[in-house]
C-alpha cells in the first residue's frame, strides 16, 4: 500500500513545542514541516498546562474535520508538567503573570512570518472569543498559585489529572480514526514511581493508556541531554535550540512516523 503523506500535521505543547521563526528556537514541529512540506497548525503555547494542551488540539481537529478526511490528517503532542494546571482568567482576579490569551498564529511556511488571526477567529482555548486562561505553575506565583501549590497540589493527583487529560485526548482521536503520536518534554511529566504507587486510580490509568503511540524516549528534554549529538550545546534560555530539535526529529520522531506508515519514507 502507497503511504502520502498528511494534508494537514495539528501538533501541540508548551514551550518545548513553540517556534519563533528565523530565530535559535525552533521546535520540532517546524522540523517536521521541513521535512513533509505540508500545512502545519501548531497550536503550543509557552508554560501550557496539559488540559489546554488538549482542548487547543480538540478545538483544530473538529475544525479540520469539516475541510479534510481523518485519513488527511496527522496529530503530534508533546505533554507538558503535570503540576501545571489550566484556570480561566475571569475566575481568577489575582493573576499578575501573562496570560496564555495571546495572538494565536498560524504561520506562512513560505515566508516563515507569524499571520495573526481575524478578529472573528475563536481562541483556541475556548469555543468563544471571550474566555481567557492562565496557567499555575511554580515559575508564575499569584495568591492562586500560591494558595494552590501550598494547600491542595499534590503528585498522586497532578498524575491522575495528567493521565484523564491524555487518555481523553487519545479516545477523541481514535473515535475519529486521527492518525496520531505522542511524546513528553521532560520525563517527570509520566512518573513511573506516581503511576506505579498503591494509589488505585493511577494504576487503572495507566493501563487503559496507549503506550504505543508514544515515542521510544523518557522526554525530549533527556534525549537531548543524553543521546543528541549536539547534547554539549548550550540550552537558549533553559530550552534547547533548533539543532537539538532537529536531530531529536530526524533521529526519534520521523523514524516513528515512516514506521507508523503516517509519512511517507525518504
């Protein structure tokens, strides 16, 4: 059977999977894009949690789906720390960190230049224009985020959120017959110590996740540091620059795909 490659490529994650054209920092999904030479949406957003990581990604898809057939279409994401967790701002009066309603973009590959939507475009986070999100995490303290992280946040629960989060994004996608891989920034985002504790929800979890659509690595971060060839360059801003994410997609990530049958093979 012919494999052609993807109409469309919807990838998603945090600031490992951002890309600033013409700059040091630019991510994998880029990468495959240079490879494939088709439409890319990347809809990553730094310091995302998983769950708008998801909901970004649910939000294309059944867009895509009124202009492409599932066989069309090929969907990445790379999941982001499970302590970070995703509020609306209008719930949330204190926040005085940026908030993730920023100027979603799609990009010209062509040119390379960032294209800000219309007004009329829904934020990708919400299935209106007037919800906006922020994001806890400890880097970002608020009166929210520190009441969270000191009272409430706990591992055995940040797991449990994080494997609902990717078991509900998997059903999705399977339910549309979506071709799709998954992989992880660092390797604390799927914990085997949490996931593999006498905690009973953790447990079922795990086993009703589909490992095999995930890549063969422990995160990106740790290939990187481990396995690249460029492991001794230095991170641009504790995040690795294009050439780290070039070789972890020319060496992990299209090796995955062509394997999968989703691209078609150099």
């Amino acid at each position: 059977m012919t494999v052609e490659n993807p109409k469309l490529i919807i990838t998603g994650g945090c600031s490992y999977t951002t890309s600033i054209p013409n700059s040091r920092n630019i991510n994998w999904p880029l990468h495959i894009h240079d490879r494939v030479k088709t439409n890319l949406i990347n809809t990553a957003m730094g310091g995302s949690g998983n769950i708008s990581i998801s909901r970004r990604i649910v939000f294309q898809v059944t867009n895509a789906l009124k202009i492409f057939k599932p066989e069309e279409l090929l969907v990445g994401i790379m999941w982001s720390a499970p302590h970070r967790r995703d509020l609306s701002k209008e719930k949330v009066d204190d926040y005085n960190g940026p908030s993730s309603q920023r100027d979603y973009a799609t990009i010209n590959f062509d040119k390379r230049e960032y294209i800000k939507p219309n007004e009329s475009w829904h934020h990708p986070l919400s299935s209106t224009n007037c919800m906006e999100y922020h994001t806890m995490h400890y880097s970002q303290p608020s009166k929210t985020s520190v009441l969270w992280y000191k009272h409430f946040q706990h591992n055995i629960d940040d797991m449990i959120n994080t494997l609902e989060i990717i078991l509900h994004l998997q059903l999705f996608l399977k339910s549309r017959n979506i071709n799709y891989f998954m992989t992880t920034y660092m390797n604390h985002v799927l914990d085997n110590a949490v996931m593999k504790s006498d905690n009973f929800d953790c447990q079922l979890l795990n086993e009703l996740i589909d490992y095999s659509v995930f890549l063969d690595i422990d995160g990106a971060h740790e290939w990187i540091l481990q396995d690249s060839i460029y492991k001794k360059l230095p991170f641009s801003n504790e995040h690795p620059i294009s050439e780290q994410m070039k070789d972890l997609t020319d060496k992990i990530i299209l090796p995955h795909l062509e394997a999968k049958g989703y691209i078609e093979s150099c």
